[in-house]
C-alpha cells in the first residue's frame, strides 16, 4: 500500500489491470484526481448528462468519452476503462447482477463513458491540514447513504442523492468544510453536518454503500455528496444495462488534485 500511495496513476492501473489491486482506491496515488465511473447505451447518454448538469454536486463531470471509445482521453488517455478499475457493477433493469473486475466482455460499440468527480480527492488535502480521515485509518471503504434529499429529475434520471460520511473532530469541522470547498469538481464543501436523521439516515452503522466506520467522542458526521448517486437512480430508473464503478473502487486519473482546486 505504501508504495502505491506515492505512485503515479499510471503504475497504480497497472496493478489493478493484473488483477494485483482488487481493493478501494482511498489513498492510492496520492496528489492525482480520482473519479466515479457511469457507462451507458448511446441512447440514454444526453438524458445522463443533463442529469449530471443539473446536479452537479453529486455528479460533477470531468470526462466523457466519444460513443464505443473506453478510452478516457482528457484524463487518463493511455488507460483503458474496461480493465483500469479494481471492481465493477453490473445493473440489468435496475438490479445489480453482478460484480467484475474487468467488463471487456460487456463493452458494447454505442457505449458512452462518464467519468464523475470522487471525494476521495480531497483527502490528501484534509489529511494535509491534519485532519483525520476515517476510512484510510481503518483500511476499509468509505461509508455511503441514500437521503431524502432528492436530484433534480432529466429525462428518464431522477432518484435520491447518495453521500459519503467522515467523522471530523468538532474543532476541525469549520476547517474541513474550507479546504473540501476549494474542490467543487469533486464535490467540494459538505451538504450537511450533524444529525443524520435529518437528511434520512436512520442508523450511521449500516451505510447502504461501503463500509460502517467509528465515531468517536467529540467528533461529527460530515456528510459530502457522493458519485455513487447514479447507481440510486439506476435502481430506481431501471435502464436496460448500466455499469458502474463498485463503491470505493475508483479509476485514477492522471491529473493532480491541484488542477480541480481552487484557491
């Protein structure tokens, strides 16, 4: 782990091609843009990316690839889409079916791929400015919620916004909710803080995503927009196919951090 932390992208991918990375991305390649990843049929594509523009909190774009291309060129044009993440998911009519660790067997030629800002991006940054990140402590996968907070409707894409949680010590939540605003392509600043209830979160140790981490005393949930929000609405739109990213299992791209800051 520790050589992949400061490894560039491009190292990190080939381990997660040789099927030698089947595990979450949080603090791999650390400095470099991470990213959610949605693939549709050419069909439903302008109805996703309407659906992106309209709520750009959960779903910040940074790459969309031309329509049977998997290569992300803006981002990462020496990666491969189809074998360059640790674990895929596979919906059929809004089911999950299936969990892969590479889809070139399903990649189809009308297929578009959007690559979602991800919030593990801003970690370094927190970790930086000495706050603690749960998640990367622990070893595990961060943990992810569905709200009653819901996206605004395009087309056929509407459903519930997906978040991620960080416990953040009281004294550093003002602090974090700077330094994760100066990221709005990956999310940028929390949209909640504290009682989870209120955003319909019944129970913090049985995320619908990830894994549950500790909270301790004095510290808050924090509450971030998620890319994970489009497999809520796959499972409520019910397209056809929908591949996606499996929580936690990003694709790296090739640009710094820096380069979706903002100072």
């Amino acid at each position: 782990m520790k050589e992949l932390s400061t490894a560039h992208p491009s190292k990190v991918r080939e381990y997660i091609r040789r099927n030698e990375w089947r595990k979450p991305t949080s603090g791999l390649a650390n400095g470099f843009t991470q990213a959610n990843l949605v693939i549709l049929r050419k069909e439903l594509a302008f109805e996703f990316l309407l659906f992106c523009q309209r709520n750009p909190k959960p779903c910040p774009v940074i790459d969309v690839t031309e329509p049977g291309s998997p290569i992300p060129q803006l981002v990462a044009p020496d990666a491969d889409l189809r074998t360059d993440l640790p674990k895929y998911r596979i919906y059929r009519n809004g089911e999950l079916v299936e969990e892969v660790d590479h889809i070139v067997s399903y990649w189809e030629d009308d297929m578009v791929a959007f690559l979602l800002g991800c919030s593990f991006t801003f970690e370094k940054a927190l970790l930086d400015n000495g706050i603690p990140v749960r998640h990367i402590e622990c070893g595990s996968n961060v943990p992810m919620y569905k709200t009653n907070i819901p996206c605004v409707k395009a087309g056929r894409f509407e459903g519930p916004m997906v978040v991620s949680m960080r416990p953040i010590p009281e004294k550093d939540v003002v602090r974090a909710v700077q330094v994760t605003s100066r990221f709005p392509a990956v999310h940028g600043a929390p949209i909640h803080i504290g009682n989870p209830e209120s955003i319909g979160i019944r129970d913090l140790q049985k995320p619908d995503f990830g894994a549950p981490v500790p909270i301790n005393d004095g510290e808050v949930p924090v509450f971030w927009a998620c890319g994970v929000t489009p497999q809520a609405v796959a499972m409520q739109v019910k397209p056809e196919l929908m591949i996606t990213h499996a929580p936690g299992h990003m694709f790296i791209t090739n640009l710094r951090e820096e380069q979706f800051g903002v100072l």
